[in-house]
C-alpha cells in the first residue's frame, strides 16, 4: 500500500481544522511535518485534496469523496487496535450533536447510564439547533446527532427516539390563560416569543400554523430555551415548546399551557448520522442503551416515551 494510516490521520485532522498548524497541534505534531506527510498523500493519490482560501484550507472534490472513507478507516484501525491489546472493543471517543430538548432532558440519563456501563467510551456532547446538527454531520464535525422532527436529506439515516409533541403556553396573568379553547384569530392576534429559524421546534411550529394563521406576530427570536420562558414568564405573551422544556414551570404554576385542539404539533426525537459512515460499534452501543433505557421507563412507567407526561 503506497499510503499510511498516518497519512490519512494527517488528512482527517486538516480537513477538519482547515489549518495545517491547528491540525499539528491537534495531532502534537510540528507544522512542517503535517505540511509534509499531505503533500506525500497528495502525491501519492495524484489528486489534489485541499484548495486554499486566505488562510482556510477546504477540501476539493476528490478530498470530500476521500473523507468518509478515510474515517471508516481510522475507526477500524482504532477497534483493530483495542482488540490486539485486550481492551474493551466498546472503548475511544464518540462526537455527540444534539438539539436543546434531548440534551436537557434525555441525554443525562443516557450518558450516565453509558459512563457507568462502557467507562471507557467517552462522549463529547455538542448542543446545537436540527439544522446545525444536520450541518455539523455533513462536515464530519460529529459522529452521531440527536434532531427534532423529521429530516429529508438524503445523505442522512435516521432512526426515531420518542414520540413528543409542542405546547402553546404563557404566564398565568395572560387573558388567555383561563380560556377553555384559544381560537386561531385570538393566536394570531396575540404577541409570540418562538425559536429561531433552524431549530426543529420552529420547523414543527410554522408547519402546524401554515394555512390555518396567515400572519402570526412574532415579537422576539431565541435561540436560549430558557431565556424564553423567562420572556413569556415576565411578559404577555405566547411561546411555543416542547413539553418537556415547560413541564416543571407548569408544575409550579409559573406557566399555562393553552387548550389549542386546531394546532397539530406533534413530532419526534431521532438519531440521525452520515448514510456513508459506514458501521461504528459506539454509535451502535449509544443506539442500543438508549433503546433500552426507553424501554425500561416505559415498562416501568407505563408511557410510551421516557419523561413524558401530558396534560
């Protein structure tokens, strides 16, 4: 083989920093000898794999068909590695990207339960909105995401987690918080505090209203769950969430959910990951025990998802 593993860890490691010294340190190697071993990689495939842009290196054609395979086979060659050494093959680091909601509120569990069962696989955790997860696993920024709602593009697999579903809320003192039924016209004459643009909740959110609300007023955008809530706690207006973002404040009375039976928010949470990937034992260990876990609270609990309990 006229090319190393060393070689193809150089290449990762600059496509992912887009920096030759970023990837030296990041591979506590001198910059003339990352500068090197890619030009021998270059040369030795005959293709260019970077272009330059200013200071930014970014991956040509032939480096962006290059850089899943060459993941799958750093993986491998970390797993052949372990094996040799009698270590636990469900052993290394996994890159997890998730939306606000299943990190708040399902991954604590899941990772504790993973740091107590494989000690040594170890998860990096990301909290971005779906659009950014999504973003991130086609630029090889993470292994595994956790998104909201459903994803259509075609170079992503995907596999749901739980059921969940959006609520219209506000604070007690709004006029609406003691109504029966909140109409479509009341909604959308009523000031709103969402999610921004990108986020899965938004997705969920714009859809439900689409063709049923012409024009909802949309006072402020936050991508900070909690500094919503604060806004519609403090303020007179309507949000929209997932439950299980308002669950605890509904509990103590410092929110309302609002009876809006004309809205259809239902979704879920799902794992999604890169279609070309190729098989990852971690990705499949975190994909089982959260299988399991949810299994466990619905046996225990009865429910049909973990931490869910509607009104």
């Amino acid at each position: 083989m006229k090319y190393s593993l060393k070689q193809l860890a150089v290449f990762d490691a600059v496509a992912s920093q887009e920096s030759v010294s970023a990837a030296a340190r990041k591979l506590s190697m001198t910059q003339s000898a990352v500068s090197m071993s890619l030009s021998q990689f270059e040369n030795v495939l005959d293709r260019p794999l970077f272009t330059r842009q200013g200071n930014r290196l970014t991956l040509s054609h032939w480096g962006r068909w290059l850089r899943p395979k060459a993941k799958r086979l750093l993986q491998d060659a970390q797993q052949i590695q372990l094996g040799l050494h009698d270590q636990q093959l469900i052993s290394g680091n996994l890159t997890l990207c998730s939306s606000q909601t299943a990190a708040e509120h399902i991954l604590p569990n899941l990772i504790s339960k993973i740091d107590s069962d494989f000690p040594e696989l170890r998860i990096e955790l990301m909290v971005e909105n779906t659009d950014h997860v999504i973003q991130r696993l086609l630029n090889h920024e993470c292994d595994l995401g956790i998104v909201e709602g459903r994803n259509d593009d075609s170079r992503i697999n995907q596999k749901k987690l739980i059921d969940d579903h959006l609520v219209v809320f506000t604070n007690p003192h709004h006029p609406y918080a003691k109504l029966d039924v909140v109409s479509l016209a009341q909604l959308e004459q009523a000031k709103w505090v969402i999610r921004e643009m990108g986020a899965g909740t938004r997705r969920i959110f714009d859809g439900a209203v689409h063709g049923l609300i012409e024009n909802i007023n949309v006072w402020k955008v936050y991508e900070s769950v909690p500094v919503l809530k604060a806004m519609v706690k403090n303020g007179f207006y309507l949000g929209c969430l997932p439950y299980l973002d308002v669950a605890q404040e509904v509990e103590n009375g410092q929110l309302v959910i609002l009876p809006t039976p004309q809205l259809d928010m239902k979704r879920s949470l799902s794992f999604v990951w890169r279609k070309d990937a190729g098989e990852n034992p971690l990705r499949d260990c975190i994909l089982a025990e959260a299988r399991r876990l949810i299994d466990h609270h619905e046996k225990q609990k009865g429910k049909t998802s973990v931490h869910l309990s509607y009104p």
